[in-house]
C-alpha cells in the first residue's frame, strides 16, 4: 500500500518543503535493490561500474547534506533580521529563479524546460505545486521570525501523519492496522498541543497540510521532469508575485535588502543557492538509496529544527508541550515500524517471485 509519500516517488519520506521536488529528479536507469524495494543508479552492480557500497555510501552523505542544510534553515533566518517572512521569501523565488536559469545554462538544459512549460501536464501541476510551496515557505518563515520554531519542527513530524490521511481521503486507500493506530495516536497528540499552546497549532498544521497537497500535486507530475527543471518552472510561476512585492516594499521602505549593508545583502541573495543546493543533494541522494533509508534520514531535519529552537532560540517547552512531542514521536515509532515490515514482507516477496520464475 502506498501513502501520498508514494506520490512525491519517496516510498514513505515525507519532510521539508523542497524535497518532492527532488524525487522527480530520478529519471535514471534504475534497479531495485535486494533488500528493500528502493532504486539505486542505473549502472550499480554492473561490471565496470562503482561498487554499490560505495553508490550507497555516497547517498547517505548527500542525503544527511541535504536534511542537515534544511534542519539548520532556521540559523539563515535568523541571521536576516530585521527582513520580514514576506521579504525573505520573495528573495527567495527572485534569487532561485536567477540560480536555476545559470545551472539550465551550464547543463545546456534549456530545451528540457521549455518542453515542460509547454506541457500542459507538467506546468499545470507545477503552477498548483508553487503555489502550495508559497504557502509553505511562507509559514515556514513566518513561524522561525516570529519565535515560534519549534512549532514549526513539528509540523515536519506530523507531516507523515498528515500523508496517511491524505491517502485515506483523497486516494481512497485502505491502512493498516499500526498506520491507523499512529493516525490516532496523532489525533491526541493534536489534542494535547493545543491545550498546551491555548489553540491549534495552526502553523504546524499548515505547513503540515500544505506539504502533504504539494506531495499528491507532484504525483501529477511524476518522473517527467527533474529536480531543477520542476524547481525552475516553480519559480518562474511565483517570480511576478516575488518581484512585485519586492517592488511594493521597497517603495513603502520596508524592504531590508538594501538597506542594511553589504553583508545582509549578499545574504539575501545567497537564498538562491541556499535553497537550490540541498534540493540537488536530496536528488542524488533518492538516486542511490532505497527509499526505507530515505524515510529514515527524512526525521534528521526536523530534529535538527527542533534542538536550534530550544539551544539557540531558546524557546520555552512547557511540560504539557513535551507530553505532546513525545506522543507525536511514538506515532512516528509505529510508522516506522510499519515501513520497515512491510519493506522486508515485499522484499521477500519479490525474492521468492524471482526464485518461481528462474525454476
């Protein structure tokens, strides 16, 4: 049974917000792997090429990259005061947008993207995507410039949770029993967060929401694009958006990027790069790892997020809070635990197919 995980092609990975955009990216000859149903590069495990200990070893590092730069994403936040959330992510889309059309430029890739801005099939979803990524980015921001990053560690948690109940409603699928007992499980923990925080932990439950539809969108898309060109094309649909309000803050002097020196400046526009670079990772990482170690290495940012909220933000976690965390934690316990079983049950399965069929 596949989740909306499945949707974005990560198996059961569900985390930051430009991580399903990097699963697109696998569009290389793949071949499943022995021992839990993932890909790795088309030329592993054929004479001449590199050992798969190494292909492995390889993606682990770029995947602990990839969720280490998202997990301290919140340290690049803080280092942009005073910008707004607003400010930071129009920054954001101008910039990417500016990188990604000098990587299209080098890899001579000019024609794949405007294949897939002509397709209506591709650049439909890619224009919904970009706008749930929007929401997205922006709560993201909002909740870490506001003193509220813990919160929004937690939506990266509840995030698989999220996926499964997507999966029930909107693919019509049929869970198993630990999946449902970890969406209950999630249900109290819900509950308990918001008599902790006095209301619902809206952000978390935005950015939450607005990832798990971004992921189902994707699935629309699926392998016809890559990682950069799915990026580009993204951009370039909130680029009139970004610069507009760019323009409008600016003009009202609100804007920071110019204004608070030579450093803050080149910090903005560094958000291309910053947000480009662990995208690329993610996607050489999903290359070369089954996707049970993609869902496991998906938790790092989160994590990552959580104790830069608590070391270095010094947010406060009442004990009510922690009760919380800790009862959204277990049901991320059963998930796994789930993703594992099943992984090992359809690897035997698969094993057992190909011994039938060499008799």
């Amino acid at each position: 049974m596949r989740n909306i995980a499945d949707a974005a092609g990560v198996g059961d990975n569900v985390s930051t917000p430009d991580q399903i955009t990097a699963n697109s990216s696998s569009n290389q000859p793949t071949t499943t792997t022995a021992g839990g149903g993932g890909k790795v590069t088309g030329g592993a495990g054929i004479p001449g090429s590199k050992p798969v200990r190494s292909e492995s070893t390889a993606g682990i590092l770029f995947g602990i990259g990839a969720y280490g730069l998202w997990g301290l994403l919140p340290l690049y936040f803080f280092v942009l005061m005073p910008a707004s959330a607003v400010e930071i992510v129009a920054n954001r889309v101008v910039w990417s947008l500016i990188f990604c059309a000098l990587l299209i430029t080098i890899t001579r890739a000019w024609r794949v993207f405007g294949a897939a801005v002509k397709d209506k099939t591709v650049f439909g979803p890619l224009a919904l995507a970009a706008g749930l990524i929007a929401i997205n980015w922006l709560t993201y921001t909002f909740g870490v410039t506001t003193g509220h990053a813990v919160e929004t560690s937690l939506g990266y948690f509840i995030n698989p949770l999220v996926s499964v109940l997507l999966g029930v409603f909107v693919l019509k699928e049929k869970l198993r029993p630990l999946q449902w007992a970890a969406v209950g499980i999630g249900f109290v923990a819900v509950g308990v967060l918001t008599f902790s925080y006095g209301q619902l932990p809206w952000i978390a439950l935005i950015l939450a929401f607005s990832f798990g539809l971004y992921g189902f969108v994707k699935k629309r898309v699926g392998p016809k694009v890559d990682a950069l060109t799915s990026l580009s094309v993204e951009t370039v649909v909130l680029v009139p958006f970004a610069a507009i309000t760019m323009v409008v803050l600016g003009a009202t002097g609100a804007a920071t990027l110019t204004t608070q020196g030579a450093g803050h400046f080149w910090l903005l526009v560094a958000s291309g790069v910053i947000t480009a670079v662990p995208l690329l990772f993610f996607g050489a990482s999903a290359r070369r790892l089954p996707m049970t170690t993609i869902g496991l290495l998906q938790y790092f940012a989160p994590v990552l997020q959580f104790v830069v909220a608590l070391t270095v933000f010094n947010e406060t976690m009442t004990t009510a809070r922690w009760i919380g965390f800790c009862v959204v934690w277990l049901a991320l316990v059963l998930l796994t635990i789930d993703m594992l079983r099943t992984t090992r049950k359809n690897s035997v399965l698969k094993k057992r197919a190909r011994l039938a069929a060499a008799q």
